[in-house]
C-alpha cells in the first residue's frame, strides 16, 4: 500500500536566549492508509511539537528548521499560507488536547462545527447544513440535541467527541490526535477512543495518536513511535515493540509499566531528561542507558531499518 | 483492639449556595479502619467525583465531615485536644497530587523541609536539621547533595514529589495519605515514586492510604482497596479479590476499561453500555449506579444498598448479592 504521509528529517528548534532548544531533530517516519501510529515519549521529548510542526501550527519563537512533510506527495512545509489554511481540517486535522478549552464557550456546537464545513466548502442551504451536523453528532455518538448546546452543558467525554467530529468533519486523509484523552475518567476514555477509531475507519483517515499511555497505545495503535530527547529512536509494529523492544529505552519503559500481572514489583528508569539546550554528545540515552558503550559517549547512533518493519536509532545493532 | 485511624460512617454534603439550591453528596457513610498493630496499604479508588478526595481531606482532618466521626488512637477528633492534635498533625501526613503547585517558587526546596523541622522539633540545631533532612532525603532514593539547596523549576516533577513523599517522612509519622501522588508524573517517573512509597512503609512500618483513579497501580501497591462510585463505597475488602474477581458492576465496567499494556488483551471483552455518567443531579434515593448499571432491578431505584458481605475479606454494595450478610465493618486492615 502506498504512504499517505512521509515526514522525512523534520527538525525544529525554540529559539530562546540561552541558544536553540532542538525540540525535534530529524524525524523520519511514514503513514500508510487507514494506519494508526502512536507516538510516545515523555513529556519534553518533543512529540507534540512534531504534530504542531505537521500542521505548521508552531508559534514563535519555534521555528522548522528543516526537513520535508509530504502529504500526497506535496510537502506542506512548501505551501503558502493560504494554501495550508486550506489544507487543515480538508486534508490534515487536528484533534487537540483537553477538550474543555478548545471549544468557544460562547458559541453554540452548531455553529463551532459550521464554522470549519462553511470555511472550506463555503455556505451550505441552512437545512443542508443542520443535517451534515446532525449526521456528524450521531458518527460520535453524540445526541443530535447537543448541536443546540454550548459547551458548559457538556461533559467531558462529550466535549472531546465534539472535537472529535470537528476533526472528521471534512473527512481528511490524516487525523492527529494529541493526547485526546488524557483528561478523561478510563471508562469514557475507552468510549471516546473506540468512537475515534471507529470515525477514522468510517473515512479511511490515517491517524496519529500522540500520548504517553503505553496501555492505551497498545489498545488502540497499529505501529509505534519512541520518541526521546526530540528524536525517533525506534518505530515498529505493536505486537513487535511490546514482545521485543529492541532499543534500551524502549526496554525499560515497557518494563516499567503497571499491569494487573506481578505485584508490589515497580522498575522506573534511573536519571532524568537530558536538556534539549545542551544535550549529551553521541546518544542523548546514554547517561541513563544500562548498555552504555564507549562509542554512545561520542558518535550518535543512525536511524536505521534493522529488521523489516523494525527502524532503531541505537549502536548496538 | 483500638484503631489507630477510624472513619466512622463519615458523610460530606456541599452546596446549597446562594445561587444552587442543591446539594452534592460527596460522600456518603464512608467506613474505614487502620490497624494500630500491622502497617497496611490501603487503596482508595474511583473516578473523578467519586469522593475520594473528600475521604482523604476528612481523614487527614482537614475538612470537617458533615456527620460521623473520625477516631484517632479511639479519640474523635474534633474533640481533641491541643497537645493530641499536634500528635496527630504529626503522626498522620499528607502528599499531594501536584508537585508543581506546592513549592513556593521564591524559596529554594530546603524551605518545605526546614519548616516541619522547626515546628516539631523545636531544639534541633543546624548540624541536626541537616542530617534529619538528609536521611530523609536518602531514604526516597534522592542525592541530598544534588537536591539541598536547588530551587524548584530546577528539579524535575518526579524528584519535587518524592522531596515531599520526604518532607512527609521527616516527622516519623504513622500514616501517609497520598492523593494521587502520581498523576500529574510521566509514566517512566511514576514507577520510582511508588517505587519509595512502597519502601517506606517497607522500612518504617508507615501505613499508607493511596487515592487514585489508576486501578493498575492501586493493584501493584496495595492489599486492601476501597472502590468509589459519586460519594458511595461500591466495593471493598481485599484487593486480589476486587479487581481479580469484581462483583460490583461498576467495578466490572472499570476493570474492563483499564487500557491493558499488552496488545493481545484487547477491550471489549465484557459487554459495554454506552449511557454517558449521569451528573448526580437526580434523586439520591437508589444506588447511584443504577442509571448505568447492565443488572438494574426496580429496588436499586428505590433504597442505597448496604454493604453485603459476601466473602471474608470482601464487601459489595449491590443488591445482587443480597442473600449474603450486611456487612459490619467496610475495611479491617
């Protein structure tokens, strides 16, 4: 199947006063269609970035240094601006984080979803408006009631399926979803993430899924991302990472997590985050890395394919 | 046999302000007892507005219940006296959910540790406050060295919240209460924190009440557990028992909920009812699950059910189960 989207040696930088901040420094990675990928990391490792930085939605003072974001094989980094106000929504959307603040609390839900389908398909006839939002509520699982509602009267869950219908609202070819449910109770977190996955296979979107919920990851993604320190340092499919991460970081978040198996046994990973402002030379892990050796000290380690399927950032394959 | 710490049937209604003429039972006839012989780990869970909070705000006495009565060493509190209180100020401490809001960013990290020193230990000199905060600090697993003397944004979220897992350690107290300690921690940190937890009730023989919306970590922590459900304890007793083998269904629902690390156990293997929470603005007469429940009967709409006990070491509040005996006491640790 061919890649819907290819990201290729993304990089942007905060510019601050004390020097760059190399939030995301070369980041490859491709979608396929109707693929799901998850991207995880903690938080600093740049993995919201990347998403803002796809949508170039970055405000200063970061800036994309460099790299390519081909969508359909046009790069969006390449658009004017026009062209990319046009592209979001219709070809690349956005499903922020924390529902209850990225809706007007003074517009009702009708018009914040008219809004987005007015500005891209310019004005629809009242009634054939009032039905495509109708229909848009019920692909949520929404009451159809709620298009009359403003978002005080809403709960949470019901206030990230609103966003969630605004991201499918023009049925694009890519959804980003940046940690939709993070604010959420679990059992309407399952309810929103399955009324997710179910609107993205309505429409056949692609979908990446940014978050540091390894559990949720395994529930919901078809392949996963590590990102550490603003960069990849392994990507593979899930069933893979989770039986045999090969790269050390990978090894010990998996290992780190809680699961209804084992008691009274909690393994962290020793050390913090390195600074992006002044990273470790060689591999930005190996402070923290229990299989240090003497070349991770010095030379970072390539981003490479070493098995099918299987790409790892790391010296010792 | 006196408890050290006892909540004795406690309730907390909000509300009824100048403009919302309704009340919100938060917590409704909650029980729990703390063995004074064998320290414990109890869990406290549920969601958000299930109580849980208020449960720990009035053990810690911080909150006034709105009937029933804490008992601390079998004195209630609000009857104690000066010098007791201080006791208990002491003996029973507190570690919150945010370690970003509890420094006072002006202050370097020594300021939270120094204060409890002076106040308990009033003849300490410099040299002593030194080594108690230093102990103190070794015992959670941080460098004294690298941590005295830093100001807050220079530590990361998991060495601020085990500083106060330390802070809470300085006063040799029996009982920590911790309020979602780790929620507001990345996931590679949260291990090391429960990780000291668990060591010092190890070491010290503290006991702790842990609050959390994380089932998975309630599970990995604790022995006993206590399940919330909008102010009313669903289902209670020993923890093996209440995830492993859930009675309540709302504890069913959650368990089932719980995003698995494993890709080959996926969601879904129970059936699932799409009815979005209810707001609790309803009638308190029935079991508050009711509106939800995939088992309701006409009597969960008409009476709260009473803990049933339906094992040794477990209790349920679901009518049905309603051939076992009305519980006694919620939880004996």
């Amino acid at each position: 199947m061919t890649d819907v989207l290819r990201v290729q040696d993304l990089r942007v930088h905060y510019h601050t006063p004390s020097g760059p901040v190399r939030a995301v420094e070369g980041v490859t990675f491709s979608l396929k269609k109707g693929e799901r990928l998850g991207l995880v990391g903690e938080s600093g490792s740049g993995k919201s970035t990347t998403v803002l930085a796809l949508l170039r939605m970055l405000k200063d003072p970061a800036k994309i240094e460099g790299g390519q974001v081909l969508l359909d094989d046009v790069d969006l980094l390449t658009l004017s601006d026009a062209e990319m106000r046009a592209a979001r929504f219709a070809r690349i959307a956005l499903i922020p984080q924390g529902a209850m603040n990225s809706l007007n609390p003074v517009m009702r839900i009708k018009n914040q979803l008219g809004d987005t389908i007015k500005y891209h398909n310019g004005n629809l006839g009242r009634s054939e408006m009032t039905a495509k939002i109708q229909k848009l509520l019920e692909s949520v699982g929404l009451d159809k009631g709620v298009a009359d509602m403003y978002p005080h009267e809403l709960s949470g869950g019901m206030k990230q399926r609103v966003c969630i219908a605004m991201g499918i609202s023009l049925q694009p070819a890519v959804i980003l979803a940046d940690e939709p449910t993070s604010a959420l109770d679990v059992v309407v977190q399952r309810q929103v993430m399955e009324t997710l996955g179910k609107a993205q296979e309505e429409i056949g979107a692609s979908l990446i899924l940014v978050g540091h919920d390894m559990g949720l990851m395994a529930q919901f993604v078809h392949k996963i991302g590590v990102m550490y320190a603003g960069k990849l340092v392994e990507v593979g499919p899930v069933n893979d990472i989770f039986e045999e991460p090969l790269h050390p970081y990978t090894q010990l978040l998996i290992a780190s997590l809680p699961s209804l198996e084992g008691k009274g046994v909690f393994k962290g990973i020793p050390g913090i985050t390195p600074s992006l402002l002044n990273p470790p030379p060689g591999c930005a892990f190996h402070p923290r890395c229990p299989k240090v050796m003497d070349q991770c000290k010095v030379k970072a380690p390539v981003f490479q394919e070493v098995r099918p399927g299987r790409w790892v950032s790391c010296h010792l394959y | 046999m006196t408890a050290l710490l006892e909540a004795r049937n406690v309730s907390k209604t909000f509300g009824a302000g100048l403009f919302n003429k309704k009340h919100t039972v938060a917590l409704q006839s909650a029980s729990l007892t703390l063995s004074d012989e064998r320290p414990s780990i109890t869990a406290i869970a549920g969601e958000s507005g299930s109580g849980k909070t208020t449960l720990a705000r009035i053990l810690l006495g911080i909150t006034q219940p709105t009937s029933g009565d804490i008992l601390y060493k079998g004195q209630a509190l609000s009857k104690l006296d000066r010098a007791t209180w201080k006791t208990f100020r002491r003996e029973v401490q507190a570690v919150f959910q945010d370690p970003f809001e509890v420094y006072n960013p002006f202050y370097n990290v020594d300021h939270v540790l120094t204060t409890p020193i002076s106040k308990f230990y009033p003849n300490a000199g410099h040299a002593e406050t030194r080594q108690i905060m230093e102990d103190a600090l070794r015992s959670v697993g941080l460098r004294p060295e690298e941590t005295l003397g830093r100001y807050p944004h220079q530590l990361s979220g998991g060495q601020r919240q085990r500083i106060m897992v330390a802070r809470a350690l300085l006063l040799k107290p029996r009982i920590i209460v911790a309020d979602e300690p780790v929620s507001m921690v990345d996931a590679s940190l949260r291990a090391t924190i429960l990780e000291s937890l668990l060591n010092v009730h190890k070491q010290f023989n503290i006991s702790l009440i842990y609050i959390t919306h994380d089932l998975t970590t309630a599970y990995q922590l604790s022995e006993n557990i206590m399940m919330m459900y909008q102010g009313a304890v669903v289902e209670t007793g020993d923890v093996d028992l209440v995830i492993k083998q859930s009675q309540h269904p709302y504890t069913q629902l959650l368990v089932d909920s719980i995003p698995l690390p494993n890709p080959k156990l996926q969601w879904g293997q129970r059936d699932f009812t799409q009815r979005t929470q209810s707001n609790g603005a309803g009638p308190n007469l029935g079991c508050r699950f009711a509106d939800r429940c995939p088992h309701v009967m006409s009597i969960c709409r008409e009476k709260l059910p009473p803990l049933y006990q339906t094992d040794e070491r477990r209790s349920v509040a679901c009518y049905l189960y309603k051939d076992a005996p009305v519980a006694e006491v919620a939880v004996a640790a």
